[in-house]
C-alpha cells in the first residue's frame, strides 16, 4: 500500500484554506474576490499545469541568477557608499 499526498487534493484544500481565512477576516466584496482568486488560480494551475512547469523551469534559472548577481552588486554599490561617507 503506498502512502503519500495526492497533490491534486492538497493544492484545492490549501487555496480553499487561504479563501476561507480571507473571508473569515469579514463578508465584504473584497474579501470575497480575493478568494475567488485564490480558487480561481488553482484552478488554472490544474489546467495548464504542464505549461506552467516549463515555464517556471525554463525561467528559474535565470531569476535566481539575476538575483543572486543582484544582490552582490547591491551589497558592493552599498558598502562603496558607506567607505565614501
């Protein structure tokens, strides 16, 4: 017997958790939209799931390159200040 999580059933509870926790904060037009999205999304996400999986592996590389190249030039523009100073 295999135990494990279907990831289908854990994505729904967990954007029906986030949307009822919006709503709980109170019944108004805004609460309710944003957790409209939240289900909206994942029911997005089980649609194109394939397509946002290469997309996200196609460009993660990338962000965290840019990222971690942005960070170090930050921290060099940043402590370049503070020797000026």
């Amino acid at each position: 017997m295999k135990y494990g999580i279907d990831k289908y059933n854990f994505i729904f509870v967990l954007c029906a958790y986030q949307a009822f926790k919006v709503i709980k904060k109170g019944a108004n037009v805004q609460n309710i939209l944003i957790g409209i999205g939240y289900i909206t999304v994942a029911a997005i996400y089980f649609k194109y799931e394939s397509i946002i999986k290469k997309a996200i592996y196609k460009i993660l590389p990338f962000l965290i390159f840019y990222t971690l190249l942005g960070l170090l030039f930050e921290s060099f523009v940043e402590t370049l200040f503070e020797q000026i100073k």
